[in-house]
C-alpha cells in the first residue's frame, strides 16, 4: 500500500488534510467520502517536492510537543465531558489541529476507532506521540466510565511538567548566552587576532613566552587543520547519541546527569516530583500498585530513577511495605518518607504522594529561582580565565618588546 497526502473538505464545511495508505488514489477518494470528507487533492506522499520534508518527518522533525499534548488533552476532557460522540469530536480536533505530524496521527486515530477498537489502543499504535504513561491512563479512565477525569488529570499533569521545563529553560538562558559568547570570543581571537600579532611577535624570536607558544599553535592548528575538528566534532554528537540509545549507555548518562554540580540535584528534584505526581495519578486512578509502578517506571525519563521505582516494584511484590520499600530505596528525602508513612497508615497514600510531589515541586522552583545565582561564580572564573589567557598570551611579549626597547621606536 502507497502513502498518500490528501486535502478536502469535511461535512461541515471545514478544511482538512492529512496523509493515509491505501491501495490507489481512487480508493482512497472512496475511503474519505465515505467517512463524508470531499476529496480536493490526493497526491503521493513522497513527490519531488516532499523528498526534504519527509526526511525531516523522518529525523523527528514537527514532531508534538508537550504543549500539543496539553492541548489536546484539554480538548478531549470538553467533548467526552460534554457527552459529545467520540467520533465527532475527534475529527473536529483534527481539523483544527496546526501541527501535520499530530494531525496525521489523530486521523488514523479516527481510522481505529471507526474499525473497532478502543480509544486507549488506538493511541497506542502512535508511541511517539503518547507515552505508554497516557495510554495507560485513558485505558482506566476509558473502563472505568471516567474519560472525562482521565484526560483533565493528564492535562493537569502535563501543564506541571511544561511549566518545570520553562522554569528551568529560563533559568539556563542566561549562563548559556555567556557559554556561547565565551566561546564565540576565543574562535574571533584564534582564528583572526593572533594571527595579526604573528609579525609582531616574530620579532622576538625564540624568546617568545610559553602561554604565547601555546595560543599560536592552537591558532595554527584550527587554521590548517579545521576540517579534521569539524569531522571530529561531528563524530563525536553521532557516536554519543548512539551511546545514550543503547540501554545501558543510556543509563550511565542519566546516572551522571543527576550526578552533576548545581543542575544535577534540581534534576533530582524534579524527577521525584514527576514519579510522585504520577504515582498519586495512577493510584487516584484506581491502577494496581504494581502496574502503576511499573508504568511510572517507564514515564521518568530518566532510566537511573527508573530503576529505582522498579526497585519499589519488586519490595512490593515481596510483599513488603511500600514505606520499608521506599527508605531502602534511598529515593526520598527524610520528610518525603515521612508522608509517606503517614499515608500508608492511614490509606491516603494518593493524598500523601500529592503532597510529597508538591514539596518537591516548590523546591524545584526555590533553586530555579537561585540557579543563575549559583551559576555566576562559575561564570566568572571561565570569563576570568579567558581574560588570565589572552592577557598572558597577547600581551606579555607585547611587554617584552617594550622592555627591551624593541618594535616600538
């Protein structure tokens, strides 16, 4: 079966495009008719003039993001609440949809529902878009009559986890602009400025200082040599990213990645909140301990801390308690492990974990809020140190020069 694009117009009268596989063209104008969309053009997918926009489908690029999923949350939690038929509503978000690649996506959606299955697996055939975490819960909210709840929890928690990721994006802005310009300065000043001096300090000889040397062999080598750095560079971003795709390649980085100095214990912080908030979802949700484990297990993002929350998994399956599971694990903090006592005793632990992802969720922000601070010393020791290199390594023979009288008469 081919791919192809088509566009036209639904029963409403509203545009709508979209890509699916069928046989031929002609059977797919019969497919959207019957589904009371009116075909304006159907093309194959991949034409001269798609070949750069389906690679970069196919590199991820368009992919949704977070906020797509917010959004479509949002929207699903009015229709199923508004009792609208699951059908209509869909096709009316994926009319309105912006994105291509998510609209595509609720389009064969749409295809698995009108062919029988549930809502829960139909999303699932599209991992890329929504984690086994959100199936999950649309697959409760859907048995158990609570839709509606399932998407607004979802829109809820995504919403959290957007505003942690602005948070800190804005936190790092600053740093990263001083990063960039701090390299920026010493490609101008390698590639372009020493070379000017090279005249000025040929005059001297051998006698040149050894932080001088150094700079001009630098300058020499990325001027000569420039395309074997750039080879080497790229190679480097290649072979790290099939590192972290491997399984345990990937487990090591996020084990240093929480491991590392300032950024490192917010990235803990908020690893526990997102565990935290999904466990008291999934539990709110009525899923299994167990299950909810497991599934929480796989949404971390982080495969360090995934593998504690499966060490959770199998204390329970032991048959012990989830607190004496939970301070073996060594996860949460000393007040953290309290609430969570409390809640096992008094079987509120969905209110308890709230209230734990709440406390980590407030701590996040406090060292956001306090990061650029923590950043600028270190900031100031790689500007300083840059200034230390260009002093020692431009001026100093300049110095000599003068001292002995030479170059500047």
């Amino acid at each position: 079966m081919a791919t192809f694009r088509y566009a036209g117009r639904s029963a409403r009268g509203e545009a709508v495009r979209g890509a699916l596989e069928a046989e031929t063209a002609e059977a797919l104008a019969d497919h959207l008719l019957a589904r009371g969309i009116t075909p304006t053009e159907i093309k194959p997918a991949v034409g001269s003039n798609d070949v750069v926009k389906d690679l970069w489908e196919r590199l991820g690029g368009g992919r949704p993001g977070i906020k797509d999923l917010i959004l479509f949350s949002r929207q699903m939690h009015a229709i199923t609440k508004a009792g609208l038929p699951l059908l209509r509503g869909m096709r009316s978000i994926a009319a309105s949809t912006p994105n291509p690649f998510f609209r595509a996506a609720l389009e064969l959606v749409i295809e698995n529902l009108q062919s029988g299955r549930d809502l829960a697996s139909s999303l699932g055939r599209h991992p890329e878009i929504f984690s086994k975490f959100y199936v999950s819960i649309v697959r409760v909210g859907e048995s158990s009559g609570t839709l509606d709840t399932a998407f607004w929890r979802m829109y809820e928690y995504l919403g959290l986890e957007k505003r942690i990721r602005d948070k800190l994006t804005a936190a790092l802005r600053y740093p990263t602009i001083v990063v960039a310009a701090i390299i920026v300065a010493m490609g101008v000043i390698t590639l372009w400025v020493l070379p000017k001096f090279a005249p000025i300090f040929a005059a001297l000889g051998g006698h040149l200082p050894w932080p001088t040397q150094v700079l001009l062999s630098v300058s020499g080598f990325v001027a000569g040599y420039w395309y074997v750095i750039v080879a080497v560079v790229v190679a480097a971003i290649v072979g790290f990213n099939l590192y972290v795709r491997d399984e345990r390649g990937r487990y090591r980085w996020d084990k240093i990645k929480l491991r590392t100095p300032v950024v490192g214990i917010i990235a803990v912080k908020a690893t526990m909140a997102r565990i935290c908030r999904s466990f008291a979802l999934t539990l709110e949700a009525g899923v299994p301990m167990v299950q909810a484990l497991t599934m929480i297990a796989r949404a971390t993002g982080n495969e360090y801390m995934g593998e504690g929350v499966l060490s959770l998994r199998d204390g329970i399956e032991r048959g012990e308690s989830l607190s004496r599971t939970a301070q073996l694990s060594g996860l949460f903090t000393p007040l953290a492990m309290q609430m969570i006592t409390i809640g096992e005793e008094t079987g509120s632990l969905s209110d308890m974990f709230t209230e734990v992802a709440d406390f980590y969720e407030r701590e996040v922000d406090y060292d956001l809020d306090h990061l650029s601070a923590a950043l600028e010393p270190l900031l100031i020791v790689a500007v300083g140190a840059m200034v230390l290199i260009l002093a020692l390594g431009v001026f100093l023979p300049l110095w000599d020069l003068a001292a002995t009288g030479g170059g500047f008469g």
